[in-house]
C-alpha cells in the first residue's frame, strides 16, 4: 500500500507539473525568468535586457544578410557594377521600366523639384493623350520617396551613386527586411531566438522560391513584402501578448499597425488583397472562440484596417479600385460586426459553437459582398472586373483577350510540380505541414468539444494566413513569393513547444517537449534537411558566385535611333513590355504601359493588338490614329501565324474583351503585321537593324502616313 500511494503521489506531481508547464506555454503573458536575474535593490531585469539586445542584433544581421545575398545573386546575373548606366536602364524591363521611370523623374537634378511632382500629379506622356495622375494611378510612393531622399542626399553632397545605383541598393535593403520580418514574427509567437533562426535558415535555404526581385529589381512587392510583413509582425505581437499589461507598447503596435496598412497599399495595389485574407483569418479566429481572439482586440485591429485604407485612399487620391475594394468593404463590414450585440462567451454546445460560427462569417462575407456591389453600381466601376475574368478563366468558364495575355505568362498558371518537389526535399513543405497538423487538429478538438483554447491564437492566425496563401500560390505561380515566407513561419514553429505542447499537455511528455534536448534534436534534423537538399544550396552557390552578362545591343540600337530620328514629343505604340522601355530610355511619349489594372489601359492593349490579327491595313491606322499615334514598332516575336507558346496573338484578338466579340472589321487572308511589310499608303517600315534575325529581337519600326493634323489636334 505504500508504494501504491507513493506511486499515486508522484504521478499526481508529474500531472501537476505538466499541467504547470502547459498554463505556461499557452499563457499569452510572458514572465519574468527569475528574480537572480535583477540586481539586489533594482527593479531592472538584466537577463531580459540582454535578451532582447540579442534579438535585434540578430534580427539587423539578417536584414545585412538577407540584403548582401541578393546583391550578389543580382550581381552575378547582371554584372551590374561594370555595366553602364544606359545598359543598367536596358535591364529593366516592361513594369520593372515603368515604375523606375517615376524615380528617374523624381531623382533628376536638372529639373526643380516642385516641376517634378507636377509631372507626377499630371502626366501626359504614359497615356497619351489621356492626362493622369500617377499618384492614384499607379502604386509609385517607393520610386518617389527614394527619389526625394536621393534629391536631398545629394544636396548636401552625401550622395556619392548613380541615382539607378541608389534606387536598387534601397531595394536590395528592402528585401534584407523580409528575412527580419520572418525572424521577428517567429521569435513573438515562440519566445525563442532559435525558432527565428530555423525560419531564416528556411527562408536562405530555399531562395530561389522565396524572391524574384534578385533578377527583377523594382517590382511591387520588393517593396511592399517586407512591409506587409512587419505590419505582420506587430499584429502578431497584438494577438499575442496582453495588452493591459504593456500599455505603451501596445499603443506603438497600434501606429505601426496603421501605417505599416498605408505603406503596404500605397505600395502595391495587391496588398489590399493579402490584407482581406488577413482580415478574414482574424475573422475566423474570433469566430472559432473568443479565447483566441477577444473582443476589445478584433475591435481595435478592426479599426486599424479601417483607419489605414481610409488614409491610403488619401494618399491615393481617392482610387476608387482601393477605397471601392472588397478588402474596404470588408473592414467596414468587420468593424460594424464587432458593435452589434452578442455574448462573449463560447457556448456550451456544438451546435451552438457552429450556429455562431455559421452567422458571424457568412454575416460579415454577405454584408461585404453586397456593399461591394453597392460601390460598383454608385460609381459604374469596372476596372478590377479582369481578376474575377481571370479566376473564370482558370475554370474554362470564360475567355477573353485580357484573360488569354494572362494565362499565356506562365507566372498566372498554377504552381509547377517542380516547385513543391524542391520544397520537400529541402524540408520546409514537411515541416510546415507537420505544424499545420499540430495547429489544426487541437483547434478542430476544441470547437468539437469546447472548453479552454489548445492552441495559441497566434500560431493558429500564422496556420489561417498560410492555407490562403497556398491557395494563392496554387492558382497563381508568380503569388509564390507570397506563400514561400508564410512556409518559414510554420517551420520555425516546429521545435517550439507552443505547437507540440498542444498535442501532449497534461501528459509526463509534456516536460521533454519543453526541455532544450527535444528543442535541440529538432532543429538539428532541420538543418539536416537542408542540407540534404543540396540541390537548391547548389544553386545558391552556382548564382552567388556566377559571372554573368548583361547585353541588348538589338535593344540598345533602337533606342539610339528613336532618340536621332524622331522629334522629343513624338507618339509611340508598341507592346506594353517595349513601351515602358521606351518611354524609360528614350523620353518619348507612348499610349499603353503595363499597368493593366484599369480599363481603359487594357482597351488600349486590346485595339493595338489589332496589328498582329487578320485586319485590313486601313482598319488598323484608323485606330492607331485615334489613339494620336506617329510610329508603331512591332516585335517580331508577336507577327505569327500558329505559337508554341499557346493561342498565337490573333487567336487571343478574335476572342474579344469582356466577354463580347471584337469590334466588326472585314477580316483578311494575312495578318496585319505581314501586310505592313509591303509597300502601302498607310504604313511606311523606317527602321529595322541590318542582318538581324526573324526572333523575339527583330524591331521594325513603322511611320503612319497622314496623322500630322491629328496629332497637332491631340496636342
């Protein structure tokens, strides 16, 4: 009987003691260590001071890591440091053009700065002859406040670059912050230093699918990405920790939060998206139960997305596609919510639990979807109309000329196969989803069977936010560098005891989950993993350290001879890639860009491709001439009657635009493009290189005949 009862006792002492750990793990408090670690007489905690010095010189290194990879990636891709400045501008090409352009104008020296924002605010030379402002038009704030930094720096002489050599390296420095912002996301949901490390090793070991802005610099999301993700960063943090107890930082959280939403959007017009898909997983992690997230908080982080997607409008100036989004809608609709009347109690039962569940998310997706509808009606927008044609597309339930330019770029397809096989092997897919089973199934047990949370709120906020980025990334391949980062969060959380500990509290594993042994073994199997996936360090070694070259002398020519032989107000149409090019390299006026977001940029595209269909030659100088076009130069790559890259360009032109036919014009037994060849009274061919190939490089430049009086009428 006595060693019955001993055996009792100290069973029971092992449960009280797990079940300690556990109220530790899941608390959303973090404590002081012990009182050994102030000195006697003074309130200040030494071991948490040095703690956290330790994260932010981590969290700094890599940031100056993550910034000297991607140079050297971008240097071995481009030779960029002995190239010229004429040759660094031919790199950029089609949006990466575009949006340099408005640092460049920024940036000049030459021009008053005051004249320089004036053509921001109304240009005629992107869209000609249609005055826009780019501010609202297009997503520039990075290009023009780099722009402003550079003017500034140079006026007091501490700007010794080039300015294209300034505008990339913030560039490279903005993504040195994505591998920051993963290690500060980690470390706030784990407490450990470790966790953040795994996830950084995660985010270098598989690079290749975490970025494409090593060979495409100014894209929208280097600049957006890592600020999404240290606005991630501080909501993780609100999620996590209580607030009352930390009121001023929590007030610091709450400013980061705003405009960390204003950068973002102000940044890249997809960031409204990703921050929908960030509002409906605090949606459902308030719905799932008030533990997770409480009310005071979901109210307060619904005011946050409110607050910042009314001040980016403003900074917009008032962009109907942002202040008439569904994200908008959606942060009203959330806010609203959380003043209507109703217990803040997890009821009892299951069906109960599902009843709320049911009414909260389909109440707010509902008043959501009907305040879009109502914003579209009020102000007869359309302009976003070709992302909801896009996903039809993708089903086989509708085709269109816009759909068809999308789905023939391969980064709009599905993700390829060999994009999740290097990610399995490099371990990473294998860890996410053992998180994601560790994290789910807890959740799936607490709705089922009530009681108190299993798991942390911010882990599972971490697990809602990855499920809608893998869908992302599963229908659109280029939304990949969305999901990548999202995979190395839930892989840093694998050796935590915050996943594990749900699964085995109450239990005497409980406390070797918890101990460093366990956390030890796990992170050197990580590192194993990727190490055996050698096949993607390989690469990383093969770039790093690669001597590569940048040259377009076709390109080069033509820009030499747009620049001797037209006049500097001349108009040029071409396809969107080649027109932001020129517009960037010559100074000339063009009618498209690649911003294709509004409607009237991809109607532009759409007459234009009318030269590469089965139209007559009179047809096509009609429209090019409304357009007040001078010179049209035509890429060789599109003047083909049967591609083997999917529909050839005349396919795609006789399917129309949203979803009705094209325009009736007789239809001929040879393309357009070949017809100009000829001699004609509509088109004269002035330009195209001597002993150039027929290929992707083989420009012909053509002056319409007969357009000076309409052109001087546009003017």
């Amino acid at each position: 009987m006595g060693r019955k009862n001993a055996a009792a006792k100290r069973d029971e002492k092992v449960g009280e003691d797990s079940q300690e750990l556990s109220a530790q793990a899941t608390s959303n408090v973090s404590k002081p260590k012990a009182s050994r670690n102030k000195t006697r007489g003074s309130n200040v905690d030494y071991f948490g001071l040095a703690r956290n010095v330790l994260i932010c010189v981590t969290a700094f290194a890599a940031l100056c890591i993550g910034t000297h990879v991607i140079t050297a990636l971008h240097e071995g891709h481009t030779w960029w440091s002995t190239a010229s400045v004429d040759c660094k501008e031919t790199a950029f090409v089609s949006e990466q053009a575009f949006y340099y352009l408005w640092f460049k104008i920024t940036a000049d020296r030459e021009v008053p700065y005051l004249n320089a924002l004036g053509n921001v605010l109304a240009d005629r030379t992107v869209e000609y002859p249609t005055t826009v402002n780019a501010f609202q038009r297009f997503t520039i704030y990075p290009e023009v406040v780099f722009g402003t930094m550079f003017r500034v720096l140079n006026s007091t002489g501490l700007s010794l670059s080039e300015p294209i050599d300034y505008y990339v390296h913030w560039a490279f420095i903005m993504q040195g912050v994505l591998p920051a912002s993963i290690f500060a996301v980690t470390v706030i949901t784990t407490g450990s230093i470790l966790c953040g490390v795994s996830a950084v090793l995660c985010f270098f070991t598989n690079y290749e699918q975490m970025t494409r802005s090593w060979h495409s610099i100014p894209l929208r999301e280097t600049f957006a990405l890592p600020i999404l993700y240290v606005q991630y960063a501080a909501l993780t943090w609100y999620i996590d920790k209580d607030v009352n107890q930390h009121p001023k930082a929590a007030a610091v959280c709450r400013v980061a939060l705003v405009w960390g939403l204003v950068a973002s959007i102000a940044s890249w017009q997809l960031s409204a998206s990703l921050l929908m898909l960030q509002l409906a997983a605090m949606l459902v992690l308030y719905s799932l139960s008030p533990q997770y997230l409480p009310l005071h908080k979901y109210r307060t982080l619904a005011w946050t997305h409110v607050i910042g997607v009314g001040l980016a409008s403003v900074f917009l100036f008032g962009n109907l596609m942002t202040a008439c989004s569904l994200y908008t809608c959606m942060a009203l609709s959330t806010l609203a919510m959380t003043y209507v009347p109703q217990p803040q109690e997890q009821p009892k039962h299951f069906v109960w639990r599902a009843l709320r569940l049911l009414v909260l998310v389909g109440g707010v997706l509902v008043a959501s979807v009907l305040l879009r509808m109502f914003l579209v009606f009020v102000f007869q927008m359309d302009d976003d109309a070709h992302m909801a044609n896009l996903m039809r597309a993708k089903s086989g339930t509708f085709k269109d000329f816009h759909t068809s330019v999308y789905l023939k770029i391969e980064g709009y397809r599905g993700i390829p196969f060999p994009v999740i096989t290097e990610l399995t092997w490099t371990g990473l897919l294998m860890a996410a989803v053992l998180v994601a089973l560790a994290v789910g199934l807890p959740t799936i047990a607490h709705f089922l069977r009530g009681g108190h949370a299993l798991v942390a709120a911010a882990a599972l906020c971490h697990l809602g936010m990855a499920l809608q980025y893998t869908v992302l990334a599963a229908t659109i391949n280029r939304l990949r560098g969305i999901w990548g980062p999202s995979l190395c969060v839930l892989a840093g959380l694998l050796p935590s005891e915050v996943v594990w500990g749900n699964l085995f509290q109450n239990t005497k594993y409980f406390r070797i989950l918890a101990g460093w042994r366990w956390k030890a073994v796990v992170h050197i199997l990580m590192i194993g993993a990727m190490g055996f996936g050698s096949s993607r360090l390989k690469w990383l070694r093969e770039h790093y350290f690669a001597e590569g070259v940048h040259e377009r002398v076709s390109v080069e020519e033509l820009y030499q001879w747009v620049r001797a032989r037209t006049h500097p107000e001349a108009v040029i149409g071409s396809d969107m890639i080649l027109s932001a090019m020129l517009r960037l390299s010559t100074g000339r006026r063009t009618v498209v860009h690649p911003h294709y977001e509004y409607a009237d940029a991809r109607s532009r595209n759409f007459k234009q491709a009318h030269w590469n269909a089965y139209r007559r030659l009179e047809d096509v100088h009609r429209l090019f001439t409304e357009m007040g076009m001078e010179y049209y130069i035509e890429n060789g790559l599109n003047c083909e009657t049967h591609s083997s890259r999917g529909k050839a360009p005349w396919e795609m032109v006789d399917e129309g635009e949203d979803g009705a036919p094209p325009p009736p014009m007789p239809r001929t037994n040879e393309l357009c493009c070949m017809a100009a060849r000829h001699p004609n009274p509509y088109f004269k061919m002035v330009y195209k290189p001597p002993g150039q190939s027929w290929g992707f490089r083989d420009f012909r430049v053509y002056q319409l005949l007969n357009t000076t009086q309409i052109r001087r009428s546009a003017l």
